[in-house]
C-alpha cells in the first residue's frame, strides 16, 4: 500500500450484562477508554487511538478480549402459586427504536405489507405477542428454505419475497412482523458461544460462528 497514516481512531464495542451475559470483562491492547455513543440507547464504547511516523503502508496491530458468563434463557409456564418477578415496561426511548422500520427492517415496504396480507398474519383483537410470533414463525419455519448467500439482499421487503436467505433475513421478516404490528422487536447479531470447527480461520463462518437472532417485548414477561 501507498497510502500515508499518521493517525489511527478505533472505536470497539463494550460488551454489555443482560440476562443472558453476565460478569463481562473487556480488555484491549492498546489500552482504550470508554465512552458513550451518540445513538438513541447511548451505549458504551471503547476507543483508542495510535500515533504514525506518516510512512506509507503502516499496520495496526490490536488485541480485543471479552470476557463473560453466558446464560441459556428459557420461557416456561409458572408453577402452581409461583408469582413471576416484577418487570418494568420497556423505556419509552427503547420502544420507540425497537418499533420503528430500518434499511434492513423495512415493514413499510409495499411488497413486505401486501406479503402479510397473502399470508393473513394481521393480529387478530386480544392476539397476545407470544401468540402471534407464533403464528409468524409458523409460516416462516413452512416456507422458508435456508440458502447462505453472504451477498445476497436481506431486507424484509426482499426476503419475504423469495423465501430463500439465511439466518439474518429470516430474523428480518420476523422482526418486521411484530414491528408492524406494535410489538417492540430487535435482531441479535452476533456469535454462537460454540468452539471453532477444526482447521478453520478468523474470517472463515465455521470460525467466528456467526450468527442472528430475535427477540420481542412483552409486557410483564420482558
């Protein structure tokens, strides 16, 4: 390479807690500080930044280790006299974010309404949300064909169209259900927490384990 860097910015996500992650350590090398990100959720991040001599083809090497406890979740039934726990309503500014269409969300799109409307997934009056993400994935596990295609479209709008995608687009059109119907939902993107495949690389899917999923609020369950 022929370019010139005098200066490098890198800014690296902060691994949160949550039910499911716990006791979260994070460490970088170089050292990194933490600071809050600008979006609507106001995040943690870290950041470092290293210094050039301004020669062309410079290399940054780093180190980025996470450290946590994972935790399987489960949704089961109460037993007789058993109270579930006390769970506050989801923030007004999260609800907003979990409810609104994206690039990839896209449930306003034309060809993502009229495909609700062939599959008759409209919630019905005093349809709980568990009920009908029922009914979603219902169609999707019936109609779907997985196909790992890293370049392919993945937006609601394209997915649901040719019932052909992987992991991501599949989470899409589930999202975009619940999302058009007032249900609060967000797409999970990450790693699975499972070792990688013998003689594989960083970069390579049976290495990083890459991996989306979806979750939705409902009220009193969280």
């Amino acid at each position: 390479n022929t370019f010139a860097v005098t200066k490098w910015q890198v800014f690296l996500p902060d691994a949160p807690e949550h039910p499911a992650q716990a006791k979260v350590k994070t460490a970088t090398e170089p050292g990194s500080k933490v600071l809050t990100e600008k979006g609507p959720l106001a995040r943690t991040v870290r950041y470092f930044e290293v210094r050039e001599t301004g020669k062309p083809g410079a290399v940054l090497s780093m180190k980025f280790d996470i450290e946590a406890t994972l935790c399987s979740r489960e949704l089961v039934e109460l037993k007789p006299g058993e109270k579930p726990p006390e769970v506050p309503p989801l923030p007004d500014a999260a609800r907003k974010l979990y409810l609104a269409p994206t690039t990839c969300v896209d449930y306003e799109a034309k060809a993502f309404r009229d495909w609700l409307d062939t599959k008759k997934l409209t919630r019905a009056k005093g349809e709980g949300e568990i009920a009908f993400a029922e009914r979603v994935l219902e169609v999707i596990r019936a109609e779907f064909a997985y196909h790992l295609d890293p370049d392919a479209d993945k937006r609601a709008s394209v997915a649901c169209a040719s019932a052909k995608t992987d992991c991501a687009g599949m989470t899409f059109v589930l999202v975009g259900a619940l999302r058009a119907h007032g249900i609060p939902a967000r797409a999970l993107v990450g790693r699975r927490a499972l070792p990688p495949a013998p003689n594989s690389k960083p970069g390579d899917l049976h290495h990083d384990r890459p991996h989306v999923r979806a979750e939705f609020f409902v009220p009193g369950v969280g």
